[in-house]
C-alpha cells in the first residue's frame, strides 16, 4: 500500500535496526521490489560494514544533501549498487568523513531529499541515527515516513531510550499513529511480556539468532538466513511486511511505475536521449548509463 512505501527504523543503540533495514530490504527484494536503503549515521558509516571493501563507493550523503542542486538524478547517481542482489541499492556516508566536512544539512534540504527519494523506488527503507536528535536527515526521515519501526531491546536500556524519546516523538509533527514498537534482538530468558508493557505493547518481535552476528562480522547481511533456529526472526521480518510466511509475496505493491517513469529498473533504452544528462540506475541489474 502506498502509506507502506517509506520505513524508517530507529530505536536505542545497538537494537538491530541496520540489521532490520537489511533484512526488510532483502525480503522485499525477494518479492522483486526494488529498494533503497538510506542509513542515515554519519558517525559511523554503515555501507563499509555492509559492502566489501573493493565496492567503489565515492559519494555521500553528505554532499548528496548539501549541494546546491538537489535532483532525483543526483540522488540516483549518489546510489551505491550491490551484486548481492539486482533489486537494492545504498545512500550513506563514506568512512572518513565528519559532518565537519560539510555545511550544515538544513531541515529543508532533508525534506527535499525524502520527497524526492520517495518516487525512485518502490520502497525506501531509512537506517535512523540513534542519537537522531544529531541528525537533521533522521529527524526528518521520522517524521515523513509512512511507517516508523521503534526499536528497543528487552532490556533496562531500550526501555530507557525509548522513555526519554518518547516525549519528544508524541509532538503531532511525528504522527505517533504511524509508529510501531518492536522488540528487537530478544534473548532468551529476557522477559518480553514485562518489558512490553513498559514500551506500551509491543506489534513486533525480533529473536536474537546466532546466524545473524555470524552474517555481521563476515560482511554478509545481504545473505538470506538459512539456519533453522533463525526462522523466528524471518517470520518477525515477514510478519511486519505482512507478507505470508515462507512465500516471496508482499501487500499489494506501491508500484513505482506510475512515477519513476524513466528511472525506475526497466528495459534499457537503446542510445541516450539527447539533451538529457546522464544518470546512472542504481540497482545492480540495470547499472549503466540511461
Ligand atoms: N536479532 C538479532 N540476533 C542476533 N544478533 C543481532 C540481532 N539483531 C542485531 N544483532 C547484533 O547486534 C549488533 C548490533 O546490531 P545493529 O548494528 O543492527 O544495531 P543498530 O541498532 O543498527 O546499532 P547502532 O545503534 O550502533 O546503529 C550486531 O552485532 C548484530 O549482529
Ligand atoms: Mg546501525
């Protein structure tokens, strides 16, 4: 559904929300959505963790949302591909770089960058900044998003964070009836029921499984889960897509047709049109000049 197109995942330090980005967007790919993920962190780049190393990977957000001109053609040309699957596509931070590098990301150079990004896929999954306060994009991801995904561990901690956020994110501008709790990375033994009822209810629940600390340290989120203890945590992943356990399906599809006409993954057209700059499509099966 269209209200479903745009996800942001936030939620207290270490929760598993880059983990979630990743698996929502691999699952969706699954079905053939293409995807792209933003994560938002500028402290700690999150593609260098996700990619391997030889990726070339030479733009940013940073200079993404501050240039002078901000157009979905330099959004597409900002996307970093992955031969890990033809359907999703990366914007991020480089290593190495501080928001010192850059003029200030205004608030209006935020919006702009979502409403544009909105329409160059068929769904955009946003990796929030924990410390989202710091981030002028995260802030404004939240409060545009058609769904928000609050993650918190079942732990004094994700309860702390979530707690102190919680007053902050019930101003109107936040849409509160757009948000959904999620337990993340729950440990055996951790009493959820309890903790749940700290975070008002919790919708979702994400096991912690060995499988997907392996994936983290070998460079390989971008693999689906195989192992059959992890099957709780693809059923939370499905279950919040609303997709039927097991089967590559979602809801009905936010087609990006109707409004990425040209840029979407298509057939290739054959020669450039002229008088049109270049742009390169930012998913893998379809890189290339257009
Ligand atoms: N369900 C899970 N099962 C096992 N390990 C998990 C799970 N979710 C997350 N982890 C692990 O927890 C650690 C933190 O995960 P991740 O980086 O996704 O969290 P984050 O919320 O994005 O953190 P940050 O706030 O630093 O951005 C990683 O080592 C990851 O492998
Ligand atoms: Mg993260």
């Amino acid at each position: 559904m269209e209200q479903d197109k745009v996800i942001a995942v936030m939620g207290s330090p270490g929760s598993g929300k880059t983990t979630a980005a990743l698996k929502i967007a691999l699952t969706l790919a699954a079905a053939k959505k293409n995807v792209i993920v933003v994560f938002c962190d500028p402290f700690t780049p999150v593609i260098p963790i996700v990619l391997p190393a030889d990726i070339n990977h030479d733009t940013s957000l940073g200079s993404l949302m501050t240039a002078p001109a901000l157009t979905q053609a330099a959004i597409l040309n900002a996307c970093v591909p992955t031969e890990k699957s033809e359907y999703i596509s990366f914007l991020g931070y480089q290593v190495g770089e501080s928001l010192m590098m850059y003029p200030q990301i205004t608030r209006e150079k935020a919006v702009e960058f979502f409403v544009l990004l909105r329409y160059l896929a068929d769904y955009i999954i946003i990796d929030c900044t924990a410390t989202f306060e710091a981030d002028p994009a995260s802030i404004v991801a939240i409060e545009l998003a058609d769904r928000v995904l609050r993650l918190g561990t079942a732990n004094l901690k994700g309860v702390s964070y979530y707690l102190t956020h919680s007053p902050m994110l019930a101003d109107s501008r936040f849409r509160k009836d757009t948000h959904q709790n999620v337990i993340g990375n729950l440990k055996t033994g951790q009493d959820w029921e309890s903790v749940s009822q700290q975070y008002g209810g919790a919708d979702y629940i994400l096991p912690y499984v060995p499988e997907l600390e392996q994936q983290y340290d070998e460079l390989a989120l971008l693999t689906p889960l195989t192992q059959p203890e992890s099957a709780g945590y693809t059923a939370g992943i499905e279950k919040l897509l609303g997709m039927q356990s097991g089967k590559s399906k979602v809801k009905p599809a936010p087609s990006a047709a109707a409004d990425t006409a040209g840029v979407k993954r298509q057939e290739k057209p054959k020669g450039k049109p002229k008088g049109k700059p270049a742009f390169r499509l930012p998913f893998a099966k379809n890189r290339g000049e257009f």
